[in-house]
C-alpha cells in the first residue's frame, strides 16, 4: 500500500529547474519586479515555458525590445540637446528638418562601414541633417575626434571625415581636407573641444549605448551597424524635426 497521502493532499510539487531558470532570466532581463510578475501571472506556466524552450531565440529579442523602449524613455527625458550639433559637424543639409544622429568613432570599423548607408541617406534625402557625435572609445582615438571637430570649426567636417577614414592618419586627412593646421591643434586642444567629448560620452551613457556606432533615427535609438534600410525604416517612422 501506498504511502503517499491523497493526491488532493499533497504539497505543490517543486518547482521545476527549467522555471527557475527562466524567471532567472526574467530577473536578469527585467529586474525582480519583472520576475515576480513573471512567475505569478501564469506566463510562467509549463506551456510558455515550453514554447520559450523551442523558441530560445525569444529571450534575446525581448531583451532587445526592452532596452530599445527603456532607451527611447531616455530620449525623451533629454530633450533636444543631443540633435543640436558641434558648430560644423554635420553632414547632409545642416539646415534639413528629418535628424540623424550617429556615435562614431574612427577606428571602429563598423563606423567606417556604416558611412556608405550614411552618405546614401543624404543623397536620397536634400532635407536630412546628419548630426555627428564623437565618441571616441577606442585607444588612440582622442586625437582624431578632437580634429574632426577642428575642422568642424573650420566649416570643413565632411571632408575631414571621409579622408580620415580613407586614410587611418589624422594629418594626411587633415591636409587633405585644407585646414588651417595651426588653428587646427588649438582648437583641437580647447575647452570647447574637451567639453563636447565629455558631453558626447553622457549623451550615449544616458542613451545605454555601448559602443559605435550608435544612432537617432527619428525617435528611436538604435545600436550598432545596423544598415541602411533599419536607419531609412526609423526615419521615415518617426521624422524628428529640428529645433
């Protein structure tokens, strides 16, 4: 004979280790609020869970989803400051009303990359200002940043911009976009310069970036080299129109 009481008697049996670690990572994902949630509205049950089993790819999308409407609540929160650009550091009309901002750095390759999808935007698009925010989160970057927005201050940013990447040298591209080169390492050298670097690196905290490029399109933030239809898509989803 049995020894197990009644089944309508029993404790709750255990749960299970494929429960524990998905509200795990609901914890992880969303915060403990979020797992608690999780765990108690039913949409812990063993069917989600086997469905979110077969479907592992799931968990990264909602990961995804969620830091892009976190990061969107963010934007909002600044306000327009980080569509207003360093004076010269545009591309495109600096007067056009649809923003595309971009984090760049010019030793990340996905940057390099991504000027093609950035220069095809403009040229489709004689109302689209591309505002350009240094970054410059790789070693050896600081000087190159710093003489990008020199040659902003000289209205030559464009040009120093695309040689730098065709180059990998800042003083070739510096020549080869024409600037006064003794202004030039003032400037580079400035307060003025020092500060936009500083306020680029909060601008992208704030934003939860975490590396280059990074981007604005329209109302939504967007990481990575993420290429020219996803950026052409969030532009026309959400125009931003300049201050």
């Amino acid at each position: 004979m049995s020894s197990l009481p009644p089944a309508s008697d029993r404790a709750p049996a255990p749960r299970t280790l494929t429960a524990t670690v998905l509200t795990a990572l609901m914890a992880l994902l969303f915060g403990f609020l979020g797992a608690a949630l999780w765990s108690y509205s039913g949409l812990g049950d063993r069917h989600t869970r086997a469905y979110l089993l077969a479907n592992p790819d799931l968990l990264p999308q909602m990961a995804q989803a969620f830091e892009e409407q976190e990061s969107a609540k963010r934007l909002t929160q600044m306000g327009g400051a980080v569509r207003e650009p360093f004076p010269g550091v545009v591309l495109g009309n600096p007067n056009g009303s649809t923003v595309l901002v971009e984090f760049t750095d010019y030793n990340c390759p996905y940057c390099e990359a991504s000027l093609k999808d950035v220069k095809r935007l403009v040229a489709e698009d004689p109302d689209l200002k591309v505002v350009i925010r240094e970054w410059p989160i790789f070693e050896g970057s600081d000087v190159a940043s710093r003489m990008a927005l020199a040659a902003g201050l000289q209205g030559k940013y464009r040009a120093f911009h695309e040689a730098m990447f065709a180059t990998g040298d800042v003083d070739a591209a510096a020549r080869a976009a024409g600037l006064d080169m003794a202004r030039a390492r003032r400037d580079a050298a400035s307060d003025a310069v020092s500060t936009e670097i500083a306020r680029n690196l909060d601008f992208a905290q704030s934003l939860g970036f975490n590396g280059t490029p990074a981007w604005i399109a329209g109302d939504a933030p967007i990481g990575g080299a993420v290429g020219y239809e996803k950026l052409k898509a969030a532009l026309q989803a959400a125009p931003q129109k300049a201050g």
